[in-house]
C-alpha cells in the first residue's frame, strides 16, 4: 500500500496511456468487425474463410506481432501507433465472429418482412438489423474490451508506455507491490471499462433492460 | 517481405534447428507446455463446469470469474509468481493455467447446460441416477462444446506460452526475447511463424476431434 501512496502520479499518468493505446483498438475493431460479419454471413463461400483467418490471427503470439508489424508498416517498434494497429487486429479477430453470429441472429422473417415494408437494403441494415443485434455485438464488444486491455499490457516489454511496465519494472527490481499494483489496476481498469459499455447498451438498447 | 525470406532461411539453417536450444527442442517445449497448462486447467475446470451445469448453481458465479480472469493480464501473473516462487517454469505454468480455465469452464458448462431439459428428463424418467444422467447422457452430448472450449483454450495457451521465457523456462520465446534484445528481426519472426504452425496443427487436430464427437453423436 505504501508503494502504491508514493507511486500514486506514475500510477495514473501510465493508467491514462494504457487507456490511449487500450481505447482507440477497442473502437476500430469494433467498426471495422462490423462489415466483415456482414460479409461473412452475405455469401456461403465467406463465413468459413473469414471465421478461420479471424481464428488464425488471433493465434499470432502477440509480442513478435509488436515487433515484425514496424518493420512492414514503416513505424518505430515504440511507436503508439503499432501497438493500436496490433491490437486492433487482435480484436477484429475476437470480434468478426461475435458480429456475424450477431447479425445471424436477426430472424429471416423479421428481413423480410422489413424489406416488404420498403426498407432499402442500407436503411434496413441500420434501422432494423443492427439495433436487434445489439445486445450480441454488445457481448462480443465486452470480451474484446476487456481482453485489448489486458493485452495492452505485453507492449510494455518494448518499453511502450502503459500499466505493463509495472511489471516489466517490478520484476527487474524485485518489488512484488509493483507488480501487484499492476495488475489490480489493469483488472480494475478493465472491469470498469466492462461496466461503462454495460451501461451504454442499457442507454443505447433500453428494451433490452425492460425485457428482463 | 524480406524479413520474411530472411525468416524463412534462419528457420532452415541447421545450425539453428537442431541441438539442446534449437528450434526443434524448444518447438517441442512449446507443445508440451501448452498441452500441460490444457491438460491441468480441463483437471480443474472440467469437473466444475459439470458440477455447474448438471446442478444449475453457482452460474452466475462462474460466469463472472470467467469474466475477471480474462481481464487478467498473463504478463503480470508471470512476473508476480517469478518473484515470489523464482524463476523457471512454474510460473508462467500458473499464469497459463489460469488462461486456459475461463475457456475450458465455459466449454463444459455450457456443453451441459445446452442440452434441451427434457431430454435429461426422459433420462430421468427411464430411472436413469444422476450419476448416470450426468455420465451416460449429459457429458456424450456436451462433447462438442467441450472440445470447442479446449480448443480456443489450447490457441490462447499456444501463442501466450513465449511468456515462458521471460521468467527463464524455455520455448519458442527464447528466440523472441533474444531477438528483441539484439533487434534480430528475421529470429523474432522465425519463432512467430514457428507458434503459428504449431497452433494450426493443434487445430487440424482438434478439428478431427470435433468431427468425430459429432460423428459418434449422429450413429447412437
């Protein structure tokens, strides 16, 4: 306790880049997941090729995916904006499946029956289907949250900026608090991260919340 | 893709391959120890999933830790169980385990919990003890889930075990901390592509798996 009083401003500063990396994926493989879950479940040749590259992706060890993607992408291996792209692929590859599972699981009657009220295939996907595959892509959504911002955390071993290094540093100098200091923070940190989208779908979906 | 061709040819060097710390012996440190965290996780995770699910109790339980533990960040559980137990392998075999339970409980649980409630009845009704609704009825029918939770278990373990490494066990992350530490790009990636061989394999292998515990289900 008195490691965390006396680190309370290095706490903070370094809660706040874990956010800055953890955030930003979080958001892009979300909308970028999106179409894709479209595409898999528009054509029968697409949902088995995309579900298994999503599934292959997601087995790339992490911490060499940090490394090798500068060299393609042209940034340096501490650049910020690596670790986004990194981890945003991360969660396209959790998330793909969640968002065609969740779109699937719109009805065929209810399509239909809004195609045969004159919805347009673009305002058909916005007003009808995607609403009713909230609350799926909301569960898929939280997985992916909580996952990117544990995940955040293996950057720190390029010497990225974020909870990780509490780690990296607390076990070079042998200071348990540190450590455990991380990890209540990056779990916390996650943990209310998981409430506020809990919270937004009551907001954004309140049938959901009436239903139960 | 030059790093990649570079990659490509470190992989085939002999000198690289074969020995005590070559590619061969710690691909293999590698399986094992991601077989082991699977096989101690489905030890402890299996057993409760059907607790759970053949009772119905303690769900909301389970699917909250479930929850917490994936927030849980492998690195730091390694590092925390390096300091206090040393270095070596059972720290990181601690922080695979707990990633590998979520996946497992989940799979277990759910595979019970799927199966419609009146076929455990007419189980029941046939005079059929719990002991043999859980054992004759609901664990065959909830094999397929079961292996599905193995499986996403056994990807996450798979590519998450180069953690070893950094709290000095072996594997495949031996070549990733060297690299990094010496900026060997064509090494760091050499061991990447080598993870992800293994992992598919692990999944062809599985696949085989599911299909015949799908297979058995239909022929009974």
């Amino acid at each position: 306790m008195t490691w965390v009083l006396a680190n309370l401003q290095l706490i903070g500063s370094r809660t706040v880049s874990h956010l800055l990396l953890a955030v930003p994926a979080i958001v892009l493989s979300f909308v970028l997941a999106l179409p894709l879950g479209w595409i898999a479940n528009r054509f029968r040749w697409s949902r088995a090729t995309l579900l298994s590259a999503a599934g292959l992706l997601y087995a790339i060890p992490s911490l060499p995916l940090f490394v090798v993607l500068p060299t393609i992408l042209g940034f340096g291996v501490r650049d910020r904006l690596n670790v986004i792209v990194a981890l945003t692929l991360y969660g396209i590859a959790l998330m793909v499946r969640s968002a065609a599972d969740a779109l699937a699981s719109v009805g065929a009657p209810v399509v239909l029956s809004s195609t045969a009220l004159g919805y347009s295939a673009a305002s058909r996907f916005f007003q009808v289907e995607l609403p009713l595959a909230g609350p799926v892509l909301l569960a898929g959504l939280r997985v992916v949250a909580v996952s990117t911002i544990s995940l955040v955390t293996v950057s720190s071993l390029l010497g990225v900026d974020n909870l990780g290094l509490l780690f990296v540093d607390g076990f070079q100098r042998g200071i348990l608090a540190e450590v455990l200091t991380g990890i209540v923070a990056t779990v916390l940190l996650a943990l209310i991260v998981d409430g506020l989208l809990v919270l937004l779908g009551r907001l954004l979906m309140p049938w959901t919340a009436v239903r139960r | 893709m030059n790093y990649f061709t570079q990659a490509l040819a470190w992989i085939a060097d002999p000198e690289n391959l074969h020995g005590d710390g070559g590619l061969l012996a710690r691909s293999w440190e590698q399986i094992w120890y991601t077989l082991l965290a699977v096989l101690v996780a489905s030890v402890i995770a299996i057993p409760l999933g059907y607790l759970v699910g053949h009772t119905g109790r303690g769900r909301g339980l389970v699917v909250a830790t479930s929850g917490a533990a994936r927030a849980l960040p492998t690195l730091g559980v390694v590092t925390l169980v390096g300091l206090i137990f040393g270095i070596g392998l059972f720290a990181p075999m601690v922080a695979l385990v707990l990633l590998a339970v979520p996946s497992v409980l989940a799979g277990a649980y759910a595979g019970v919990e799927a199966i419609d409630p009146r076929t455990k009845d007419a189980a029941r009704s046939m005079g059929m003890s719990e002991w043999q609704v859980l054992t004759k009825v609901e664990i065959p029918l909830g094999l397929p889930l079961l292996i599905g939770g193995l499986r996403s278990a056994t990807l996450q373990v798979v590519a998450t075990a180069t953690l070893a490494a950094y709290v000095g066990a072996g594997g495949l992350g031996r070549f990733l901390f060297l690299g990094l530490k010496t900026q060997d790009y064509p090494q760091m990636l050499a061991a990447a592509l080598l993870v992800m061989v293994i992992a598919l394999i692990l999944e062809g292998a599985y696949e085989l798996a599911e299909r015949q515990a799908a297979q058995r289900l239909r022929t009974h």
